[in-house]
C-alpha cells in the first residue's frame, strides 16, 4: 500500500506519541524509612535479522540510595537460559509436569514422556549474551558469569549515595522460540525480544537479588530508558517507551518497489522510556498498525500480523474498542494510567506484560483475545507501577491482577455474574484440599509442581483480596486498592505495605490475615453444628480464623443476616447485618442467638466470599442427595 509522505508522517508521530515530558526522571526516594535504588540506561543495539545476533553498547548511571556501600553488583543474562544444560533446561527435565510450551511430547496423554525444546537447540539457535568489555567509572573491571548470572566484584566500593556510571559492550543471540523470548514464534512474529539486555539486579533493603533465570517472575531497578535499534528497514517495532524519531523512520508504510530498493538497509528507532524497570519490544516486516486514543489517557497501539485468518483480524479490530474501556476502568479503580502510550503486540508464546506493553498471540477467540488483554494490561498497575518481587511474591502480581481483570472483564464484557472469582475460589479450594499446597511464602521457582504454582499465585493471590473485601468491607477494599495505588506506585511494596495500608483505610486490625492466609497453608473450615430452637452451635473445625457472615432462615419464611466479628480485629466491617458478641480464634465452639423464632435453616456465607475448604458443612441441616 502507497502513503503519501503528509499521512505516513502523521501515523510515525502518531505511534508512541509523547504528551507527556520524556526528559529523565531521577525520583529521591531516600529517607528514613525507605530507599529505592536508580538505574538509568542508554542503549545502542544493532540487530542483523539474518543471524539473529545483535552487538549492544550499554551505559548505566546508577545512584547507590542505600546506606550500604556496595562491594559488588550483579547483572541478569536471561538468554543464556536458552541453552542445552543451563539450569533452566534442568528444571524443565525434573519437575513432574513441565510447562508444556517448552517440552515435547514424546510419549501419550495419559503416559508422557517430556523432552525438553531447549535440550534439543543447536548452536545457531541458543540464546546467549556475551560480554566483552565492562567498565566502572571508565576503568575496565574483570567478571564472572554463572549461567543467567554476572558477578562483578568491585575494587572501589560504591559509597552511599554515590552516582557511578557502568560501560559495557555485549553480542547477543535471540533464540528460537521457546518462552516469553525468542525469534519466529508458533504464530510467525520475527523477533520477540523480553529479557534480551544485560540487566542489572535490584539491591534493596533485603540485599541482593540475582536469581538464575529459572522460568518463573522478574525484579528491577527503577530508572530511565534511552534505547535505539538499528534494524533492517523493512521491520516495524513496537513496545516501551516513546519514539522519538517517528518523522525519520518511514514506519514501513512503502510501495513493494521501494522496499525492493531499500532492502539491506537500516532504521535507527530511538525510544526514550521515563520511570520504568524493563525494556521490550517485538519486530516483524508484516505487523498492521492500528492505534485508538483513551479519552484523557494513553495512545493505544496495536500491532498485528496481516497474515493471520480473517476471524483473528476481526476479532483485533473488535477489541480495540474493549481496551479503551479496559484502559479506563483500571485507571478509575486503581489509579491513572501515568504514561503517553500502551502497546498490544502479537508476539510471545501466550500472554506476558512489560513496561507500557504486553506480548500476546494472535491466534485466539474475540473473548479470549479480551480476555488476556484485560489480564496482561493490569498487570501495568500490579508490577509495572506496583514493582513487588515477582520473585518472592508472586501472588500480589498475579493474584491481584487475575483479581482486577476479572472484574473489569464483568463490566466491559458485561457478564452476568454473582461472583466474578469464583473461578479463582475453585481453584484455590482445589489447591487446598490436593495436598500439593505450599505456602504464598514459597519462592516462584520453588514449587513442587506447576499447577501448585498456578493455583497459588494466581487463584489463592486473587482470593487474598477478594477475601479481604469480605473482612473489611467492599467499600474499604475499593479504598484500599486506590490508596495502596497513591502510596507506593514507582516503588517496591511488599506484603505487609498492602495489609497496612488496608488497616490504615479500615481502623481494623490485619496482621493475622497476612499470616495465615499468606504465610501458611492453613485452612478456613466453619461448620454449622446444631440448630435449636432459636439457638445456633458453630464450630471452628480449620485452623484459620475469620470473622462470619451467616444467615437464618426461620420457620416463617423471614430471613435475618448476622456479623459475628472476629476478636483479634478488634473492631467490625461496615455491615447491616445484626452484630453479634465477638469470637476469639482459642475457642472453638460459638452458640448464637437469633430471634425469638423457631429456625427452619442457616447458611455460613451466603455470598462465597470466604474460601471455606469445605463447604458442606456451611448449611443446616445438611444438604441431602
């Protein structure tokens, strides 16, 4: 297709506008009871799409806001995962059910026999990155590289709020496909590049973190990104950040006569990237690019392959629309959107979010192509601008995202239903009574199986929240997500930053909640054991406590709902239900008294809001086949 100059140039400036000021951002966050270490980057990568090798020179000005001088620094290499016998490799060959994007089968469904994809890549297929010269401060340092890992013992400390600035020089190589990263992807996408620069580990108050890429979440330093790509010409790229040179590039909007002249040359796309912790970006020769405006927000760009089947395109146009909506409904119920753009880019190996973008195959159903857009886009807000330790915590990222989106997709997509996390209920449930659970605590590479891993951080870290907006009220929950938002956006909250802001919105006390949904595998199990009269025995049969919603039904017909709370709140959620004498979590046996009526029934939460392990016991009399 055939652009005249005046139009493609309006499109180019269009693609990653920036509104809003790309100059760097350099945020003190050093006092008395919080620091956050800085880490701006400059990138120069020249990418042959021929070889899938990339040269990259990179300089990092980091500030040292701790108060520890730093003898060492450590740099993450994801791609050297990519390789035969790297500990990724390994891991896939012993866990029991390895993700099965990257295996094989060689076996049946009920019998299989996996074999690791990254066992099996030649050396013209591996990932790597390669470093070749690493300075501190202009003068050159030694180094060592374990696996995904470089360790860079320094000989002159960084002091205590120091400013140093790192030089490296690297070759890279983007491996097949095989997760989240890689070259010609299942769906034809070029280049998916994530985790593709020598990235430097966060140090915060909890020390290093340098973690082997195993599979799993991610860490990062916050700081300013300025990155520019030299590609062949006919490559159109999309992902974080700015562009800032779009009147220049020419965005692949020319005849097939003129590529035919300009093949084997280059662009250099220049992407400025303002107070983020990672750098992405996908390229291919045959993306459509569409773009939507949020109103008062973002530029919305979409980046699709126009070969993909005429109900995919479709279904692409049609969710234009819906992320709008979704855009705007994070940004009501969490915070706003703080940055000019958000990218959605086919790409990847299913769904994964990065900085003002996300990675998602094409191939997929209207809803489902909404659905993982709604997933990966609040994600932006529950680690891109909420950056806990994916790592440690994985469930406040997962949870709390597969939380929020699922509520947004019930508003945008209009569904009908009662409870939106019943999904995510059921499966924490599931997970509880397996035997396979382990605590929220677990690191995310430390799970005994993948489907422990899967329910835990995504259905029990959904049910967390969920479950407090039943302890504390829906109203104080809404409060607490926006101030949770407020108090810690572009920071790294951890577990107990969230619980205290909910106590601070709610005036209850929470600690316990933390502790035994969060940190142990204990159980929710209440039982309705005798109703009498106008008298009802409750039994607290699992070790965890709660507060209770109930209600009675009597022999007439009317019904009554009743809060008992529990003592170690000290206090009570906003409610309309009659309250009741509180229950302290030692006594195991509560008696409640109704009305001066005869009962005919009574229901331990009603609505499901609790994730009680067994929910037979919930109702009086006991439900009969």
């Amino acid at each position: 297709m055939i652009y005249k100059f005046s139009t493609l140039l309006l499109l180019c400036v269009t693609f990653f506008s920036s509104e809003m000021n790309a100059q760097n951002t350099k945020i003190e966050y050093k006092t008395d009871h919080y620091w956050q270490q800085q880490a701006d980057y400059k990138m120069d990568i020249d990418m042959d799409v021929e070889t899938y090798q990339f040269t990259g020179k990179q300089n990092i000005e980091y500030t040292n806001n701790s108060p520890d001088d730093l003898n060492r620094v450590y740099y993450h290499l994801f791609f050297n995962a990519f390789q035969p016998g790297s500990e990724m490799d390994a891991r896939l060959q012993s866990i029991k059910d390895p993700d099965g994007r990257m295996v094989t089968n060689l076996g049946t469904k009920e019998n299989p026999i996996y074999e690791s994809r990254i066992s099996k890549l030649k050396d013209n297929e591996i990932g790597f990155i390669k470093v070749s010269s690493f300075k501190l401060n202009g003068k050159k340092l030694n180094y060592e590289i374990e696996g995904t890992v470089m360790i860079v013992d320094l000989e002159t400390p960084i002091k205590a709020g120091e400013t140093v600035d790192f030089d490296m020089k690297f070759v890279g190589q983007v491996p097949e496909q095989i997760r989240r990263s890689g070259r010609n992807n299942k769906e034809g996408v070029a280049l998916s590049m994530t985790q593709w620069y020598p990235k430097l580990a966060e140090y915060d108050t909890e020390g290093w973190h340098a973690d082997p890429y195993i599979g799993r979440e991610f860490y990062g330093v916050w700081g300013n990104f300025d990155v520019k790509i030299t590609i062949d010409k006919d490559y159109i790229i999309g992902g974080t950040g700015n562009l800032q040179n779009a009147d220049k590039i020419g965005y692949g909007y020319i005849s097939e006569e003129k590529v035919k002249k300009k093949r084997g040359k280059t662009n250099t796309w220049h992407f400025v990237a303002p107070n983020v912790h990672d750098f992405t970006w996908a390229a291919d020769k045959d993306y459509i690019h569409d773009t939507m405006q949020v109103p008062n927000g973002p530029m919305l760009h979409f980046l699709y392959k126009k070969d993909l089947p005429k109900e995919n395109l479709e279904s692409w146009k049609k969710m234009q629309p819906k992320t709008v909506e979704l855009m705007q409904y994070f940004s009501e119920h969490i915070g706003k959107y703080p940055y000019d753009q958000y990218s959605v880019i086919q790409g990847g190996d299913g769904g994964m979010e990065y900085a003002m973008s996300t990675l998602i195959t094409g191939k997929r159903s209207y809803g489902s192509l909404v659905g993982v857009t709604a997933h990966e886009l609040a994600h932006t807000w529950f680690q891109f601008l909420l950056a806990t330790n994916e790592s440690k915590h994985e469930w406040m990222d997962e949870g709390f995202t597969s939380y929020i989106s699922a509520l947004a997709m019930g508003e945008v997509m209009d569904y009908k239903k009662d409870n939106p996390l019943a999904g995510s209920y059921n499966g924490y449930i599931r997970l509880a009574n397996s035997g396979y659970e382990q605590p929220l605590t677990t690191h995310a590479d430390r799970y005994n199986i993948n489907r422990a891993y899967g329910s835990s951080a995504y259905s029990k870290g959904a049910v967390f929240i969920s479950q407090l907006g039943y302890i504390i009220g829906d109203d104080n929950l809404k409060a607490t997500i926006k101030k949770y938002y407020d108090d810690w956006a572009f920071k790294h909250p951890k577990p107990m930053d969230f619980v205290r802001t909910a106590e601070r919105v709610s005036g209850l006390e929470l600690d316990w909640y933390l502790i035994d949904f969060g940190q142990t595998t204990n159980t929710i199990d209440y039982a309705v054991t005798m109703a009498q009269g106008n008298l009802v025995t409750l039994e607290r049969i699992g070790l965890m406590p709660m507060p209770l919603d109930l209600t009675v039904t009597y022999i007439d017909g009317s019904t009554e709902d009743f809060h008992i709370p529990l003592r170690m709140m000290r206090g009570v959620k906003p409610t309309s239900a009659t309250v009741k004498e509180d229950w302290a979590w030692a006594y195991p046996i509560y008696t409640l008294e109704a009305s001066k009526k005869a009962i005919k029934s009574v229901q331990i939460d009603p609505k499901g809001l609790m994730a009680d392990v067994n929910k037979d016991n919930n109702v009086y009399p006991a439900a009969t086949n």
